[in-house]
C-alpha cells in the first residue's frame, strides 16, 4: 500500500466537499476509499439503459454519503458488488 501511496494524498470521504471547495484537486494526485453503506436497485435511463446507485461512506462520519452513479461497462461490471465492500 506504502507503494501505491506514493506522491498522492489521502482524502477521506467525509472531507471531499470541503476539500472541493478549498483546492484544486485536479493539480495533484488524490485518492479516497469508501464503503457501500447502500445500494439502490439498478434502474432504467430514460434511454433504455440500465445503471447503479451506491452510497459510499468512510465510515467516520455516518451523516457524509456520496452517491456514486455506475453506467455502462463499470455498471456491467460491479453492479453484483456486496454492500459492505471497500
């Protein structure tokens, strides 16, 4: 982990909006973890496609979700993903 860590910065979940609001996190190399506190059932686009709702959360502060749309081939791919998975 020490490696993949390397020259990026941990942002938690719970701080991303502030983090959003007072710095430019497209200049540098950011990462965060979250845990699927919530999964919708996946649903229907307007265009007849079908995506996934999660409800992420580092699990520091229970009442700072994000809500992270799956489409497409990642949708495809992870939309069996276990609520409780990192």
């Amino acid at each position: 982990m020490d490696r993949k860590m390397a020259n990026r910065k941990l942002i938690r979940l719970s701080q991303l909006k502030s983090k959003l609001a007072a710095e430019n996190l497209e200049e540098m190399d950011w990462v965060t973890f979250g845990v699927i506190v919530k999964k919708v059932t996946p649903q229907s686009a307007s265009n007849g496609r079908t995506f996934s709702i999660w409800r992420l959360n580092d699990l520091r502060d229970l009442n700072q979700c994000v809500s992270l749309f799956l489409f497409g081939e990642v949708h495809k791919a992870h939309w069996k993903t276990d609520q409780g998975m990192v």
